[in-house]
C-alpha cells in the first residue's frame, strides 16, 4: 500500500473516531441540565401601582453666584493693610483692604488751600463792589469801573465753584484708599499681598461671590418651552426646582424657577433657565454641577412601576409582565416621565396591579416561565429529592446512551 492510501486510511479512522466521540458525548448529556434549562427562571416582579404622580423635566445645570464683584484698585499706591480673611463671609460695608493714603491727602489739603485762598480773593473783591456802589450813587466812580468790578466778582465766584469741585474730586480719591465690600459676598484668594504697589482699575485684590440666595442655571430642548411655560402661568410661587447630586442619589436643595430665557439657541435647540435657592446651609457652591429636576405637572391616578422594569428595544420601550399560568408576556408601553423615587410613569401599556418583571429580564423571551419573587428574595436551593432525581436523570440518559452507541 502507498503511502498516500496508508494516510487516507488514517485520517478516515481519526474522522470516525471524533464522529463517534461526539454522539456519544451528546447522548450522554446530564438530563439534569435539560431539566435545569427547563425549570421557571427567578425573577423579581412588582405591581404597577396607581398614585398622583409629579411629573418632572431633568437636566444638568451649574451653580452661579447671585453677584460676583471682584474688586479692583480705583488709585494707584501701595498696598497698605487688608482686613479679611480668605474664605470667609464679608457682610456689606465691611473694610476689605487699605491703600496708602498719604499723596492723595496732601493732594485733598492743597486743594482745600486754594478753595480758601480763592476765597479770600472773592470777599475782597466783594468788599471794593461794594464801595463802588455807593461811591457810584456819588458819582465818584465811573459806571465802567464798577462793571469791570463786577465782573472780577463773577469770575471769583466761578474760580472758588471750581475749587471746591476740586476738594470734592480730592476728597473722593481719598476715599478709594479703603476699599469696602460693596455685596455680602464670600472672599476668594487674595490676589495681592501687602506692600505691594496696585495700579488703578489695573489690580484685582480679591473677589466676592454672594452665595445667599444662589442660582443654578440649566437648559432643557425646545420640544419642553410649552410644558415649562404653562407651569409657570399655573403656579404664582413659581416651578419647583431640586437640585441633586451628580449621581442622583439625594437632593441637595430645593428652590424656585426665576427665569426663562427670552430666546432658543438655534445651534443646539435648547433654551436657558434660570433657577434661585435659599442655600441657607451652603450646599451649593459657584461653579459645581448639579442634576436639575423640574416639576412642571402632576398626573392624577397614574400608573407607575419601577424604572428598572422598562426595558428599550429596537420597536420602543416595553416591560415583560406576569401571566397567570406562570409565563412572562413582553408587553409594549409609552414611558410618561420620571415619577420621582426610581419610578416611572406608563402613559399606556399598562394597567393598575399587572404584575412586571424589574430583576433578571436578560434570561427571558415571551413565554418563559418564570419563578416570582418579591424585591430583595432569593430562590430556594434545590431539595435533596430534586438533586437525586437530576443525577437519576444524568445517569438514565448515559446509560440509553451507551446502549445506542452499543447498537
């Protein structure tokens, strides 16, 4: 025999071989797993409930300062003393820091000087009209000479005006070497130290942000102005606004809506709001990301299950249901909105008391029967007897088995 023929032999041999191995082996399958792969599937099932049921809009929003003032030097000078402390609440009023004064108030004391030396000038002056008047009714004084002196009274008057407009803008200078807080405002960091040299409306010594009441601003899509609109003519107080925390979990604070922006963005197909909390307890802060629910109607008598029995395919939003002979039912239904506490509102689909399926949808399909358990139960382990009767099963089907491939 060739070569070639003595592989061929071998390789149908080894071919054999693997076929026989394989129907054996799927004869010999355990029935406890057919048995297993027939048995109810655990799941855990709730009952629609009716209740009124708020209905909210969610977005993500940020937290904004009331005010924010950062407060610049008005004059130039060295810095001279600061009288806050960062971080802390600074009431309204309130000196914040001290430029050195002293050029300036000699600047406010020579202007003074001159408002009184032009003073004295005018009262002299005054003084010699006087006298011409009178020496006037005498004739003693040509009407020229009284007219010129008149005049020199008038443009005395107009130089002591202008004076005491140039101790007024002194003086005022002088005043912008204290700084005062003009908001209640919580102080940043400092951004300039004593000693050094600040240049006027050049230099930013500290900034303010009020924090008391705070305003979150968020933004919904175009598709929601009417539902916002309408809730807000309803409700004269305003739409109930919470915000919570990055993982929805717990609400922050509560507050009211102020603001609907006057326009939609073209380019994105959204509109601004603007809400306002108390923030009594500080637990907004400007700059910090918060989730924003907005309450804009309550549903009379609606039903709502758990968010975790809705489930998303390719035709819509459906939830499996409970069927009387143990079987689930996939069921089509229209999602109403959040209903708050990790429920949903079902528009349609869906009736009070139906029984849906929240834990363990990945191992149904429609028909499957499943084993109900209410939330937080687990199965039973399977009895003694059940464990006995699947290795019986196991054994029983090796043994057919064996006979077949005996055969």
């Amino acid at each position: 025999m060739s070569r070639w023929k003595l592989a061929l032999v071998v390789a149908l041999l080894l071919l054999a071989c693997l076929v026989g191995w394989r129907i054996y082996s799927s004869n010999a399958a355990p029935g406890a797993a057919r048995a297993r792969a027939d048995a109810p599937v655990p799941v855990t099932v709730v009952a629609a409930k009716v209740e009124d049921v708020p209905v909210y809009l969610t977005a993500l929003g940020t937290v904004q300062a009331l005010n924010t003032v950062a407060l610049n030097a008005q004059v130039s000078g060295q810095l001279k003393a600061l009288h806050f402390a960062e971080g802390e609440e600074i009431v309204a009023g309130t000196l914040i820091a001290e430029i050195d004064p002293r050029t300036l108030q000699a600047a406010l004391d020579q202007a003074t000087a001159k408002q009184k030396q032009d003073a004295a000038q005018l009262s002299a002056s005054n003084s010699t009209l006087a006298r011409y008047e009178e020496l006037k009714k005498k004739n003693f004084v040509s009407a020229q000479d009284l007219e010129n002196q008149r005049q020199t009274v008038r443009q005395q008057e107009a130089l002591v005006a202008a004076d005491a407009a140039a101790v007024s803008s002194a003086r005022t200078q002088l005043g912008y070497t204290r700084i005062t807080a003009p908001i209640t405002g919580v102080a940043g960091i400092r951004q300039v130290d004593v000693g050094n040299l600040v240049q006027a409306n050049g230099s930013t010594i500290v900034t303010l942000t009020q924090v008391h009441p705070i305003n979150v601003v968020f933004t919904l899509p175009e598709q929601n102005l009417d539902a916002v609109r309408s809730a807000q003519a309803a409700d004269a107080a305003g739409i109930e606004i919470a915000a919570l925390d990055r993982s929805d979990a717990h609400v922050i604070a509560n507050g009211v809506l102020k603001v609907i922006d006057n326009q939609i963005d073209t380019s994105t197909g959204t509109f601004k709001l603007k809400s306002e909390f108390a923030n009594a307890d500080n637990a907004l802060w400007p700059g910090q990301f918060v989730n924003v629910r907005a309450k804009v109607r309550t549903v009379k008598g609606g039903v709502v299950v758990p968010a975790t029995a809705l489930q998303r395919g390719p035709a819509g939003s459906y939830v499996y249901v409970l069927q009387a002979d143990g079987t689930v039912a996939m069921t089509p239904v229209v999602a109403g909105g959040d209903a708050g506490n990790d429920q949903v509102l079902v528009s349609s689909g869906l009736a009070a008391g139906d029984r849906v399926v929240t834990e363990g949808q990945f191992r149904l399909k429609p028909g499957s029967k499943v084993q109900a358990l209410a939330p937080g139960e687990t199965p039973a382990p399977p009895s003694t007897e059940e464990l006995a009767k699947d290795k019986g099963q196991g054994g029983e089907a090796q043994r057919r088995g064996g006979r077949r491939g005996g055969g």
